[in-house]
C-alpha cells in the first residue's frame, strides 16, 4: 500500500507589526524553561487565499531555551475584508521555532537584520473562525515559514494537502 505524500498549497502571506519586546526574565514552572519574552503585535496584513489586516492587541510569548533557539507562540485575531467573508474573524495561535547561529540570534534581539536564510523559523498555526466558510481552516493541517526582521515577522502560510 502506498500512501498518498503530502503537498503543500500556498494560502497566505502575513506581514505581522511588532514593537519592542518584553524581557520578564528566567522562568520557572513544570513546563516552562528558560527566559520569557512577550513581544506584543501592533498591526500587519493578511493577503492570498484570505485577505485583511492584523489587529493590535495580540503577542508573541517566547521562551528563550538557549542562545540558539527559542520555543514561540504568537496568538492574534485577523479582520478580514473579502467580499465573501468580509467582517469575519479569524484566530491564530501559531506555535514555531527559531533557531540560528548565536552571534545571528545576538542581532536579532539588538534589533539588527539578519538574513532569513541564516535562521531555520518554522511555524505550525491553528485558526478558530467566525465564518462557515472559512472551516476549511479548521479541517486541515498548515505549516508556514518565517522570518523577523527589527519592526516586523513576515510568514508565508501553506495548507497540506
């Protein structure tokens, strides 16, 4: 028997606006380690198989596991203005890693450009939505890719087939 192999369908991509990140410091817990980063989302855009805009209010809380990794988890809303959808919402919680070079990871908290290629981010969202056309996000599995630059976090978001 063989089974069918997976293809990756091109959905969209995100500019995401961030502003300066919140360093709470070493923690603690049973499933946390590391150093708490909170870097609050401020705006950005949504555009391909969905269109609209980022609205402010959501984060980025990371931990920081080394100088070489940090385990992330962004969770924003989406406003999207299609016509066929327009007013509709749609949540993501997008759970990734980041992972570089120490000296790369250094430039990026300093708040210096680093080129994509040099840092492996990849990112797995879940969508809530308020729409019942838009369940199709809720009936697949997406991956994206991504990377941070100092004022924003572009990803591009592809469903499995």
């Amino acid at each position: 028997m063989t089974l069918p192999t997976p293809t990756l369908e091109h959905v969209a991509d995100l500019v995401v606006q961030v502003s300066e990140p919140i360093e709470a410091g070493d923690v603690t817990g049973l499933n946390s380690r590391g150093k708490r980063r909170v870097i609050p989302i401020t705006d950005g855009t949504v555009s391909g198989r969905i269109n609209g805009r980022v609205l402010p209010g959501g984060a980025d809380f990371q931990l920081v596991v080394s100088e070489t990794c940090a385990d992330l988890d962004a969770r924003y809303l989406l406003a999207l203005d299609d016509d066929a959808w327009a007013g509709a919402h749609v949540f993501v919680q997008n759970r990734a890693i980041r992972r570089a070079s120490a000296d790369d990871i250094a430039k990026l908290v300093r708040g210096e450009p680093v080129d994509p290629s040099a840092v492996y981010f990849r990112c797995v969202p879940t969508f809530e939505v308020s729409h019942p056309a838009l369940t199709w996000m809720t009936e697949s599995v997406f991956v994206g890719t991504g990377a941070r630059f100092p004022d924003r976090v572009e990803i591009s978001l592809f469903r499995l087939t």
